[in-house]
C-alpha cells in the first residue's frame, strides 16, 4: 500500500483554509496522516493516525462515501463495501486516534474503487477567537482500491468557452486515478497561465474533471499545452479546443 504523508490533505473544504489563514488557530486542528490511501488487491483493512495537536479534546463523525465524476463534478454516496471504525472518535488534547478501514467484500477487483473518507466534527467546534466564530472543520481523504497490475493514469485535456472563463477539463482514459498539481496552461507563444501552484485535483480512472479557469484568447490557445504534476511525475500535454456545445 502506497501511502502519502502529510499534516494535512490540501483537498478539504474551505472551512479548513480559514482556519490556517488565522493566527492561534491553525494548531487546534487535527493532523492526518496518511492523506491518501491506497489498498492493494486482496488487502482488506488500512489505518490512518489522526493527531489533536491542540489543547481541546476533538470529537468526530467518520464516514466514507463511494466516490465518481458526473459531468465533471465530484459526486459522493455513502459506500457500503467499505467502512471506518470506530465511526465516532474522540482525539484528546495532544493524543492520537487510529481510525480502520476495512473492505466488508475482500473480492478481487477488475477497475479502481474510488472513495471519499470524511471526518466531520461534531457540535462543539473550535472557536476562532480573533472573529468569534465557532467552526466545525470536516476533513477529506482520498482512498483507492487498486486493480491488478501496474495501471496508469492517460489524460486528455481539452478547454472550451464559458462566459468570460474557460472550462479546462482533464478526461482520464487510464485505469489508475490522476492526482493532479501544479498545473500551468502554456500557449504557444509561450504565455503561461497558472491554474493552480498546489494540488488542483483528481480525475478518477475512466473519468472527466472540469475546473473553470481565467479566459485565454482564442488565438492564443491554438498549440496550448498543460504542464503539471501527475501522481507526483512531470507532465506535459497538448490542449484540444473545443466548442461549449462539446463540452
């Protein structure tokens, strides 16, 4: 099993980003470790640590919901075939909590599972002293059933008119999910237009992910290519524009 190491998944909600944008604050949220995981055929349990590096004991709800792309947007269910336990947590001040998850059907499979593991804080909260505002955080780990073999993302990026945006959208026509980072729309001029320094997402395998980014003229879009980082390598495709009506 693959695992990522960081204090904490760059991929959550924006509740999260407050938090670190404020003095005092950023200490009393939880710390999870790995914020990726990827399970192997026929493993059928992984752990990850959650950390309270704050002085105020944490209370959460822990769910994991089965995870696709429609239409180019996120789409999450609750799963059945995978589960957390315990589901409810209570990480004291400065202590660790090992949460579990266990596939209920140890089968093989042919296609990557994809699925969302949400730890979501219970009434209580924090409070943001600086803005008296109470806040509960919700935390959001990828988590990967691979398929047999050694499967590779194969990504196709097209870009078509949405107002006075562009709609970037990455199709996945590999069998292993795309963590995508970095990424920067380069014309052929060579003007670079940056679409996000950090992580700008996931495209799941066999799927399509849409981002709206800033407007580029059409002109300057002809021989466009995309550099980013995908699942940690150097990336560099060309752009296919493409009609609103296509998109």
């Amino acid at each position: 099993m693959r695992r990522y190491s960081a204090p904490l998944h760059r991929c959550v909600l924006a509740v999260v980003a407050f938090a670190l944008s404020h003095a005092g604050f950023a200490a009393n949220y939880l710390q999870i470790s790995p914020i990726l995981l990827e399970m192997q055929q026929g493993q059928t349990a992984a752990g990850l640590r959650l950390r309270n590096p704050g002085d105020e004991a944490v209370n959460g709800q822990v769910r994991v919901y089965r995870w696709s792309q429609v239409d180019g947007e996120d789409q999450l269910v609750p799963a059945t075939d995978v589960v957390a336990s315990p589901p409810i947590i209570q990480v004291d001040p400065q202590g660790e909590q090992l949460v579990r998850l266990v596939r209920t059907n140890g089968a093989s499979v042919t296609e990557e599972q994809s699925y969302r593991l949400l730890v979501d804080e219970l009434p209580g909260g924090r409070i943001d002293q600086q803005n008296n505002v109470r806040l509960r955080l919700r935390y959001s780990i990828p988590v990967f059933v691979l398929p047999p073999g050694t499967p590779q993302p194969d990504l196709k990026w097209t870009v078509a008119p949405k107002g006075k945006l562009l709609t970037l959208r990455s199709l996945n026509r590999g069998k292993l999910h795309a963590r995508i980072s970095s990424a920067t729309l380069v014309t052929a001029q060579g003007k670079k237009v940056t679409i996000a320094e950090g992580l700008l997402g996931y495209t799941l395998a066999g799927q399509q992910r849409n981002w709206d980014i800033p407007a580029v003229a059409a002109a300057d879009l002809a021989g466009a290519h995309v550099t980013a980082t995908i699942n940690g390598m150097p990336s560099d495709l060309p752009i296919e524009v493409a009609s609103a009506e296509e998109h």
